[in-house]
C-alpha cells in the first residue's frame, strides 16, 4: 500500500468516523468474526470519498480492518474470500487493494489471494479490474496470466499507468499482443488507446511484423483514418 493512504485517510476522517473506526479495529483484533458486520457498515460510517492513488476513503478504511485480523496464512485467505465473495463491489475492490499490504505483514499469506484476482480479471467491472493489477497481482501472476491482464485493461479502457510493474514486466510477447490488438482496431476503423506504444516501441520489430504501417493505404476511408492516427501515436506526435 502506498504509505500516503493511512495517512490521507486519518486526515479526511471526521472525528466521529475516527472513533467509529478505532473501536471497529479492536473488536475484530478481539473477535474476527465481528469483520462480516462491520465491513459492510465502513462506507455509510467512514465516507466513499476519493482519497489518494485511486484509492477511496472506504477502501482504506476497510484495509486497515483487514489488517487488524488476529489471523494468517490459510485462514486469513478463507476470511478475505468470503468477505469477497458476499461483498458488493466495493467491499470486493478494498478487498483487492489490500493483498499487497496483507503480504506485507504475512508473507505465509504469499499466493493465496490469486484466486481472487484471477475472478475479478473475469469480470466487466473497470473499477474490480483496476484493482486487480496493483503490486500483489504483479508479485504473482505468472507471465501469461500478467500479459492477459495487461490486456483486459485495455479492452476495458483502463488506463495502463495503473498496472503495477508495467516496466519491469512487459516483454516481447506482450508487446506483440498489444500490436496485434491494434491493428484489429485498425481493421475495425477504431481508435487504438496510445499507451500501449510505449510496451510496442520497447521492442524492435514489432510494430513493423504486426502489419500495421501498411493500413495507411487502406482503400476503407475509416481503416485510413484510424492507421494514421496510430502511426502518429506510435511516433509520438499524439
């Protein structure tokens, strides 16, 4: 978690939602099974304001419950799948945001949350899928699983700077997914989102084997007009 959360959120918190949230954190020290009331109840007590790094007021406060659960390991992983898996979509996104911070403070916690990052990659939800890629889905996923998210954020439209470890863990073949997915849009006579470029241009080659620079001589006025606003973006005139 970056460590302006904790901080913002004990800024922003009124005073009445600060005691609230300080009495919940003890109660689930002294007794987990108090979280599956309190975690539904954090957005009406604490706010749902935005707060930093995408982060909401709600999804702080709910991770610093989740961090005072007694718990590790194998049954930390059950507590956060059931709270994931009876939540709405809120509750299942703090849930995603926390996974970093949980293995932070457990490291027998290692993979156990994949399961949940894995079903929120399958969902349509953009707000699910961006939490989805923070720091605990770049630690984990293997390489398929993280160039397949990469590219569900793109064909959800979310933007690239929010998937953790881009830099270190985009490759060849991401970079050619990424290609082969834009010139589909091209195809299509569709705008291709500009921040995959930089993946593509990493990677010598690429750009020129997926086909793309010949649709500026398309005889589709649409294809024409979308390949050249590619090529420009690739260069770096957009």
């Amino acid at each position: 978690m970056d460590p302006s959360v904790p901080v913002a959120l004990d800024r922003q918190l009124t005073a009445e939602a600060r005691v609230w949230l300080a009495e919940a954190v003890v109660r689930v020290t002294r007794d987990p099974s108090a979280l599956a009331a309190l975690f539904p109840a954090v957005g009406r007590r604490c706010g749902r304001e935005p707060l930093v790094a995408g982060w909401t007021v709600a999804d702080a406060a709910r991770a610093r419950l989740l961090a005072a659960l007694p718990v590790r390991g194998t049954a930390l992983a059950e507590e956060i799948t059931a709270l994931h898996r009876y939540g709405d979509s809120a509750e299942q996104r703090a849930v995603l945001r926390s996974l970093a911070a949980l293995e932070d403070a457990d490291p027998t916690f290692a993979d156990l949350g994949l399961p949940l990052v894995r079903s929120a990659l399958r969902s349509n939800d953009t707000h699910l899928v961006e939490a989805a890629v923070g720091p605990y889905a770049a630690r984990h996923l293997d390489a398929d699983g993280y160039r397949h998210a990469v590219l569900k954020c793109v064909f959800c439209s979310v933007p690239l700077d929010r998937v953790a470890g881009l830099e270190d863990r985009a490759d060849r073949e991401l970079a050619r997914m990424l290609a082969d997915f834009a010139h589909e849009r091209v195809a299509a006579g569709r705008a291709v989102p500009t921040d995959i470029w930089p993946v593509v241009r990493a990677h010598p080659g690429i750009w020129e084997a997926s086909g793309l620079p010949a649709e500026v001589d398309s005889p589709v006025p649409a294809r024409r007009t979308a390949a050249d606003q590619a090529v420009a973006a690739y260069n770096g005139a957009l």
